[in-house]
C-alpha cells in the first residue's frame, strides 16, 4: 500500500510492494532498498525520497493507494478480495496450460495478498506513518487532540489518555463537531465547494482517521 505525502517528495510503501516490484522493474535503486530491508515484514512499512521510486510508484496502478482504501466500504473490499480469489485461481490454471505467463501469475498473487491483507487487519490505522506536520492544522481542548497530518486531506482525531473512543462521550462528540466546522472554514476556498468526510471506518484504540476531500458540486 503507498501513501505520497502532500508534497509528492516523500512515499511510503509496504514490504510486500517493494518486493514485487523488485521483480517487475528492474531497478537498481528498487535492488537497494530490497537488500537494505530483506529481513522485515511483509506488512512493514518503508519511505523513499528518491525521484525514480516514488515516480515508479505513481506509474505503477495496482499497487493499492492509502486514500482509496480509506474511502472505499468494508464490504467492497471484501467483494473485491473473492473477486482476486477466483481471479488467481484461474491464473495458476492457466498457467499450468501454458496460457499465461508466470508475470501474469505474479501480479494476480500480489493483489491478492496486498487486499486480503488489508480486510485481515481491519484497521487501517495499526502502523501507519501518519506524521505530524509541525506548523500544520491541530487544536487541543480538554482530553482530546485534533492535527493534519502529512497525508494529504487526512486528519487524526486523538484521545490523550490512550483510551478507545466512545461515541456515546458527549465530550468527544462537541470536540468532533465543532474542529469539523472549524477545518471545514479554514479550508473552503468557494462557495459552491463541498466536502465529503469519511471518517469512524479504521479506526484503533484511541485515534479516528478523517479525511476531508473537497468535490465540486454537479
């Protein structure tokens, strides 16, 4: 899964993706990271700042993005993970046949795992590198804390006793509603935007992802 920072000079990416791409690229700076990193997870998070990696991460479609994960509905995604099932399947069938290149296999296999792993972990919170932008949108009132983080449009709403969120706490509920108006002021820029917030889907003890996409209206 890649995550692009807003500015487009940093990129995160699992272990998993930089594997595969290893194996379709051809990379020397791709060869690098791999030998840097052989010994971590496949869910493990990775960063580069090198131009051709994050270029070949932008070029590179199936390679799962964070912000379409975020926005996508559980049961979609586990929808789409039968789908690849059946899809790889028929893959390794085909290329038993000798009707499909091993690539082909490879890429199916990837996918599978790159989804199935998604939905096995159900949120997507666990391990993110969602930093802090130091000089970026946060308030602070009482026990909780809302900032923007380097994720473009993502917001963190967190607890600083560490503990899970209730929605039945009238005091989180005030501090949600009223930091939703107060980002929504700061970043509409015309009238005839608006906002679409998807936001209570990945969740972990203690912390609410946000993101606010501004869309126009039709």
């Amino acid at each position: 899964m890649k995550i692009f920072t807003k500015d487009e000079k940093k990129v995160f990416f699992q272990k998993r993706d930089l594997d595969y791409l290893r194996r379709v690229e051809g990379s020397k700076k791709l060869e690098e990271l791999g030998h840097k990193n052989f010994d971590k997870e496949e869910d493990t998070f990775l960063s580069s700042r090198d131009k051709e990696v994050i270029n070949i991460l932008k070029s590179r479609k199936e390679v799962p993005n964070y912000i379409d994960i975020l926005k996508a509905k559980k049961e979609d995604l586990m929808h789409y993970v039968n789908q690849l099932q059946e899809s790889l399947d028929l893959a390794k069938d085909l290329y038993q046949r000798g009707h499909t290149s091993f690539n082909y296999v490879m890429e199916e296999e990837y996918l599978y795992k790159s989804y199935s792993d998604i939905v096995w972990r159900s949120s997507l919170g666990e391990g993110l590198p969602l930093e802090k932008e130091v000089d970026g949108y946060q308030v602070k009132k009482g026990n909780y804390t809302v900032f923007e983080t380097t994720v473009p449009s993502l917001y963190v709403f967190q607890k600083e006793d560490g503990k899970a969120f209730s929605m039945k706490d009238q005091e989180f509920i005030s501090f949600y509603e009223n930091n939703v108006v107060k980002i929504l002021c700061q970043r509409q820029r015309q009238k005839q935007d608006f906002f679409a917030i998807y936001t209570d889907k990945w969740k972990e003890k203690g912390k609410v992802y946000m993101l606010l996409e501004r869309q126009k209206r039709k």
